[in-house]
C-alpha cells in the first residue's frame, strides 16, 4: 500500500481539556477501574488506519508511529493480564512486555508485578512455542488458555513452557476464562486483540473501556475491521468518549 506517515513527537491532550504536554503512562495509570466482582474489569487496544485496516502486510507495525508506541507501551503498565489470541502473538511475534523502570516500579507500589503476565487464546493449541514469550518469559511463564479439546499430545509440549487454563469444551469459552482469571486475583486485563479475539469479546457483552490509535494512514488490502465476527448489533453500542490526545508532527 501507499502510506503517508507523519513523524510523532511528544503527546497533547484534547479531551478532557486541552493540556500540551502529557504523559500518557501516567494518565492511564491514575484511571480508576474497578473490576466486578465475577470477572476482571476489561480493556482492548487496537490501531486502525484511516480506511480501517488492522495489519499491513499482516502485522499492526506498518500503522504505528511514535505516539502509538507511547499508548501501546503506557497501555501495558496498567493490566495484571494481557491477553492475546494465538494468531496475533505468532504474527507479531511476542515477547514478555516491556515497560519503563518508572512504571515497573509504580506496578509494586500498587501491590501489582513488575510486568504484566502474558495469556494467549488458542483453542487447539496452535500458538508457536519458539516465541519470546516462552524462551524467554522472565520471571513469570505466560498463560496459555485453552479447550478441552486441544490435542493430548501438543497439551504436553505447551505445559513444559507455560501454564494451561482450560475454558470450554470444544472451544474457548472467553467468559469462563476471565471468571477463572479473576478468582486467580487478575483485577484488570488488557486485550490486544486481534479483531476476532475482540469480536468474542464484544459479543459477550465483557468490554469496559476500548482505546483505539488512529494512524493517519490509507492502507488498503482486505484487513479485518478492529472488531470481527461478532453478529450485528441489533442496536449500536454507544461508547462515552472519556479521553482524546494527538501525537503533534515532529519538525
């Protein structure tokens, strides 16, 4: 495709009320979100071109620019969990989250992990174990929820690098998982998508809060929307537009 891209600098606020320069780890972090009592309180993040494509080339990175990698990381600092379907963490080829010293900290100060733990969705166990999340998970073995239904023999493999949670019988069933999250004491999960993991989601009725990045970008091609494969609403669902900011153009 054919991108036009700006360069991105430092971040301005619109909404609440305009201020020049802010930090977006600290805005998100200072939130309050008060998870219910059966499942952890849930946020998606996602970017999205102009004409609405989710991937370039079948990953996000083509769409992300500078203030989008300042969300994306501040975004991180929040969650207990992040969770992510099997398909987007073998495309973007995932790894332990990464954030700031300042942000690790704050996460002990609230009584958190240094980092968030990592979870991904895959009802037949079709993740690739030779991703960074499993070589090199850190301190923590990521999390990897599953059916009933997944193959014995590759259930073996995948419990020799991470944890399995079993949701569902004969696929996943998103709403037990994060019941099931949540008795393990996850009070926030952050959903990186990708647009069918987001669609099962809104579908149960289980979003709390959805940042979305607007890259200034015509990418064309035939990527899904942020949201796939939940069936049309019967009414829209009306989201209260709660914060805006722009990454301002570099010189």
């Amino acid at each position: 495709p054919v991108v036009r891209r700006a360069t991105f600098g430092a971040v301005r606020q619109l909404l609440p009320e305009p201020v020049e320069d802010v930090d977006p780890t600290a805005i998100h972090a200072a939130l309050a979100r008060d998870a219910p009592a059966d499942r952890p309180y849930v946020l998606v993040n996602m970017i999205a071109s102009v004409d609405g494509a989710t991937v370039v080339d079948g990953v996000s990175g083509g769409l992300g620019g500078e203030g989008d990698k300042l969300v994306f990381r501040a975004l991180r600092s929040v969650p207990d969990i992040v969770l992510v379907a099997a398909r987007t963490a073998n495309a973007e080829s995932y790894g332990p989250p990464k954030i700031s010293q300042e942000a690790e900290a704050a996460r002990r100060e609230r009584g958190q992990s240094a980092i968030p733990r990592l979870a991904v969705v895959t009802g037949r166990l079709s993740v690739d174990l030779c991703l960074p999340m499993f070589t090199d998970p850190g301190d923590q073995r990521p999390i990897v929820i599953t059916s009933a239904a997944a193959p014995t023999n590759r259930r073996d493999e995948v419990e020799a690098v991470a944890e399995i949670l079993v949701a569902g019988e004969t696929t996943v069933d998103v709403p037990d998982a994060l019941a099931q999250l949540r008795r393990r004491g996850a009070s926030v999960v952050l959903c990186e998508g990708g647009p069918s993991m987001n669609g099962g989601l809104v579908e149960s009725e289980l979003v709390d809060e959805w940042n979305i990045s607007l890259s200034p970008t015509l990418a064309g091609g035939d990527s899904r929307r942020i949201v796939n494969g939940a069936p049309p609403a019967l009414r829209p669902l009306r989201l209260e537009r709660a914060q805006a900011r722009r990454a301002r153009s570099g010189d």
